[in-house]
C-alpha cells in the first residue's frame, strides 16, 4: 500500500473531498484560516487512525483511552496507526530544540542510551569493555589448531629509541616482543630510531587453539591486561595480513584508547 485515499470527508468544514496522499512522504497542509486544515489532518485521518488502533486493543485497555469523534467520511483506505503532535504556544528560549518543544527529548534519551553503540570516532569500532572470560570464549570460537599469539601493547605509535623500556621487560622475564610488527627476542632487540615513531607489544603466550585451553588463555589475558592497562592483542602466527582481535577492558577503543562514559539516558 502505497498511499492513503480518502472519499467523502464532511468533518466540520470539509465539503465532501476526495483525495489520495502518498506513503512514506513528507506532506503538508496548508491554506487559510478556516479552509478545513485541521479538519482533514487531525479530526478526519488521526482520528480515524487512532479510532482503528484502539478497536485492536482489548476491551479492557479501551477503557483507558479516550476517543476522539468518530470522522464524517465515507472511506479512508490505507491508514495505518496515527500520531498527533499537540500545538502549543511555546517561549522563545535561546535553549530550547526540536526535541524539547515537542517533548519527545526523554524518550530519545531513552532510546539512544539503550539502542546506541559508541563507536571511536577515528578508528569506528565499537566501544565496549569485555571480561576475561568473553576474551577467552572469543579465541576459543576460532578454528581448532589455529597457531595465534597473545600480544601486550605497551607503545603505541610513539617516537624515541625505548631503550628503558625495552630493557624493563626483558628484567621482568619476558622473551619476545614485537616491535613495528616484527617478532624479536627482549635478549637482543632492534636498535630504534630516535625520530621515528614505533609501535612495541609484548609476546605474552603462543598457543594452537584447543578447547583444554581455557585456564591457560585467561590467566595470560590476566597478565596481558595488567601489562598492558586495560588492552590485548591476538595474531596470527601463519598470516600476518589475517585481521588481529583487538580486545579491551575498558570501555575504550583497543586500537588508540579514546573512551567515554558507558551510554546512559543523562549523557
């Protein structure tokens, strides 16, 4: 159905019209006062429309509600339910929006804080913060067999020779690290350039995906996220242009840390 008709609307000061709206369109009403503009838009098809939903509704409900006139008109074919907004004089408060004159502002609130997904605005990927255990699941969801490591970000994108750094790990016992995405040893890394930025995440564990795997991958999430503060990073051994699962603990972007506060309607 793709547009509403109307034949023999007498509602006040209408003089038996006919007409066909369409659907799915902006449509206003316009012409002087007393034309019959409020007669065709809200006593003949809002209330015609609110007259066919309440019938849906079980007697008991109906009780409830009150009804407008029913409307002086012959037929009215493809009207579906209707919503009337109510006209008032408003103040001209520099503040005031569309949603606050129409008072439709809270139930946005509403809708977004519980539909919403944050996303970060450079990298747009969703803001979310996950347990262990749902870091877990997700590794454990991948094909059995598959050769994937555990990876701690600790430098992201960030100029210097990281020296101290580098240093610091390997005394905390750790063997591997990947540095501008090339997996070296802690005992023997790279010399950094002073003016280039790099990008350091620590070899946290390497394993083959197998469902007994559960204990091991969660207390190495656990190690990853307080290395790390917050973030992970799983890789693929065997391909290293295979998209990696980026995974945080806080409600943040894994990729470059933005955060906001988690959505709630007094956003």
């Amino acid at each position: 159905m793709d547009k509403i008709e109307v034949r023999g609307a007498r509602t006040h000061n209408l003089k038996n019209i006919n007409l066909v709206i369409p659907r799915d369109k902006l449509i206003v009403v316009t012409g002087l006062s007393g034309s019959g503009k409020s007669s065709l838009a809200f006593d003949t098809l809002y209330a015609e429309g609110q007259r066919r939903y309440v019938e849906s509704l079980s007697a008991y409900a109906r009780q409830f509600l009150s009804l407008m006139e029913k409307p002086d008109v012959d037929h009215i074919e493809g009207l579906s339910p209707a919503i009337s907004i109510e006209q008032k004089s408003t103040s001209h408060n520099p503040r005031s929006t569309v949603g606050t004159i129409t008072e439709i502002h809270d139930y946005l609130r509403l809708l977004f804080a519980r539909v919403g997904e944050p996303r970060c605005p450079d990298h747009d990927v969703p803001l979310a913060a996950q347990t262990v255990s749902q870091m877990v699941d997700n590794v454990l969801s991948q094909p059995e067999g598959k050769r994937l490591m555990l990876l701690a970000p600790i430098i992201k994108e960030r100029k210097g020779e990281h020296t101290k750094t580098l240093e610091n790990l390997a005394s905390q016992g750790y063997i591997r690290a990947r540095i501008d995405g090339e997996v070296c040893d802690l005992s023997d890394p790279p010399k950094l350039e002073l003016q280039k930025k790099h990008t350091i995440e620590v070899v946290i564990d390497r394993f083959k995906v197998r469902n007994d795997l559960s204990q091991r991958l969660a207390e190495s999430f656990e190690t990853a996220l307080e290395l790390s503060g917050g973030t992970a990073v799983v890789a693929d051994m065997d391909d290293e242009k295979a998209e990696e699962l980026l995974f945080s603990a806080n409600f943040a972007c894994p990729i470059c840390g933005y955060s906001m506060r988690e959505l709630e309607p007094r956003l």
